[in-house]
C-alpha cells in the first residue's frame, strides 16, 4: 500500500515543529505504518555518568510513532500521545545511531 504522505511533507514537519529545533531529529526512512528516525548526538543528552536520558528516547519515539500514523492516515491527523510507557534498558556508554535494538548478547544480568 502507498503512504498517505510524502517524505517531503514529513520532513517539512519535522523542520517546522518548534520542539525539534532542541532535538533536530531527521527522517531517516518510512513506509506505509512505520518510520524510522535519526537522533544526533549531543552532549546535553547526556545523564551525569553518560547514559542518555530516557525524555530524549520518548520524545523520539513519540515522534516516530506519530509520524508512522501519518503515513497511513495523512498529514491532517493530529493525534497526539496520551501515554507513553518506556522500560528501563541498558546503560549507553557511546553515540550510536539510533534507533537500535539493545544488543542483548552483552546485556548484565542482574
């Protein structure tokens, strides 16, 4: 099934949406019901200690979420979230891009 919006209109989203001037999230790609999206780096995403902090992952999935609903029911839905539920994941020590499945080959046990 074809998208029921455009990269363009995404991206334009994304460039105009005030909150995201702090985050700069980037459409990385997307398709009819889902969507990836690039989350730079930066220092102040940091915890002291060097884990990133868990309101940059739920702003970003919030914004993918949203942006994979648009795909299937049009840019003019404004649906916002209403609960948003994260679990707690290992500790990042370096930037990787995101978003990546935890690589549970190294995981602690605890």
């Amino acid at each position: 099934m074809t998208p029921a919006t455009s990269r363009r209109e995404l991206e334009r989203w994304l460039a105009t949406a005030a909150f995201n001037t702090y985050y700069r999230f980037r459409l990385r790609e997307f398709g009819e019901g889902e969507c990836t999206i690039d989350v730079p780096f930066r220092d102040e995403f940091k915890r002291p200690g060097g884990a990133i902090s868990g309101p940059v992952f739920m702003a970003a999935a919030d914004v993918a979420i949203w942006l994979a609903v648009v795909t299937r029911r049009g840019a003019e839905e404004t649906w916002v979230t209403v609960v948003l539920l994260t679990l707690g994941g290992r500790r990042s020590t370096r930037p990787a891009p995101w978003p990546h499945a935890p690589d549970r080959s190294t995981r602690e046990e605890t």
